[in-house]
C-alpha cells in the first residue's frame, strides 16, 4: 500500500478504536465504512475481521469483571442460532435491500431513543433471547448485528460498565463463530480470511488500533449513565446512517 493510503488508514483504525475502547462496539462497521473509501470491500473486511478479535482479546480482562452474565448468555445463544438462518437467507434474497430496509430501521429506533422517546422494555429472559435472535439475523444478513443490541440495551437500566463489558464479549463469541464458520464450510473460506497479505496488514494496522482502544477506555471511565447513553445513540445514528448511504450507493451502482 501507497504510504498516504496507510497513513489514512491508520488514523480511520486510530479514531475507530478510540470508538471501540468507550462504547465496546462500532469498530467494524466505522473501519469498513472509512477504509473502503480507498480500498475495496475485499481488501478491507478480512484484516479487519482480524482486527476485531484483537480489539476484543485487548478489552478482555476488565468485561469479565463487568459484563452482565445474563444478558450475555442469551444474547450468545441468539446468535449462535440465527446468524447461519440469516447467511443462508442471502442464498435466496438480494443482500442490498435488505441491508437498506434493515439500517434505515436501525437508524430509525436510534433517531427516536436519542430524541428522548422512552421504551420500556422488561429484561426478561424472552426478550434477551429476542434480542440474541434479532442479532444474530442481522449479523448473518448485514454483519451489524451489534447495533441492533446496543439499541436494544440502551433502553434498560444496565450499568455503562456492563453494558460495555457485554457487548465486548458478545463480539467475541460472534467473531470466533464467524471464523469457525468460514474454516468448516466448503472452499477456502479460513485460509482466505487468514492469508498473508490479510495478516500482513492487520499487522501494520494493529498498534493504531490498540492506541485509539487505549485512549477510548480512559474517555469512558468516569462518564455518567446519561451521557454514555447519548453518545451510544448518536454512534448507532452514525452508523445506521453510514450502513444506508452504502446501501443506496449500491442501489444506484
């Protein structure tokens, strides 16, 4: 890669992961919404993917201490059941309106939430493992699968900490899943994600993003409840947002 390309890219990875350290998600869909600006989708996607699990093993240690156990066992159960229904869905319907219908609702629920509509919603174990399915769906579909659980969380009364702590796990396990899916279906699905040149650049990328992750983590601690869930919402607008301008520049292409 040109040096002013990689310097770009490290500094989309650097403000990315300054996102992933505060909010616990928003890594992926950012660095693949800045990146393909001078990158194509295939060169982008696999060393990010890489990048992710390191972000999510680097934030390991204190969202053990800090996740809700709950929450995350239903949400992971959710996903583990509906991310290969919403794969295989893409077999049979085109994956550019849905992504379309699926980030303009998105964009939708956060808009409302940010503007101080109230949804009252009761953790039950029902609509935990609701929110895992919807998740998991939205991830096989459109791979942003996180957002929808963000919404979903910022409605409850979760501590900011644990509900960092277990969005950070959750994409842990949905990362890992994602790459044992590839290793077991037909063709070269793992060695492709996991190529040399994949690696090579999630190297070169990698401190840029384990800075921002640190920068991140200090602007979260000592942040209120209320103001955590403002800047959640405005991040799941911005990306709602970025997921429906790729969806209608798609169209239009």
């Amino acid at each position: 890669m040109p040096w002013p390309l990689l310097v770009a890219a490290l500094c989309v990875v650097f403000a990315a992961g300054i996102v992933r350290g505060f909010a616990g998600f928003g890594f992926s869909a950012l660095c693949v919404a800045g990146l393909s600006l001078f990158m194509s989708p295939a060169q982008v996607v696999p060393p990010v993917f890489v990048l992710e699990v390191l972000a999510s093993l680097s934030l390991l240690r204190g969202a053990l201490r800090h996740a809700d156990w709950r929450w995350l066992s239903w949400l992971v159960l959710g996903n583990a059941l509906c991310i290969p229904l919403g794969v295989a869905l893409l077999a049979y319907v085109s994956e550019t309106p849905l992504r379309l219908l699926i980030g303009a609702l998105l964009l939708l629920a956060a808009t409302l939430l940010r503007s101080g509509w109230k949804l009252a919603l009761q953790p039950t174990p029902a609509m935990r493992l609701a929110t895992g399915l919807v998740s998991g769906f939205v991830n096989g579909v459109a791979a942003i699968g996180g957002i929808a659980v963000a919404v979903m969380l910022s409605t409850t009364a979760l501590p900011p900490a644990a509900m960092r702590a277990t969005m950070i796990l959750m994409f842990l396990f949905t990362d890992l899943y994602a790459l044992a899916w590839a290793a077991a279906l037909p063709g070269d699905g793992a060695q492709d994600l996991l190529g040399g040149r994949t690696l090579q650049l999630a190297l070169w990328l990698a401190p840029a993003m384990l800075a921002g992750i640190w920068f991140g983590q200090r602007a979260f601690v000592g942040v209120s409840s209320e103001a955590f869930r403002r800047h959640v919402l405005s991040l799941l607008m911005l990306i709602a947002g970025l997921s429906v301008l790729r969806a209608l520049w798609a169209l239009m292409a």
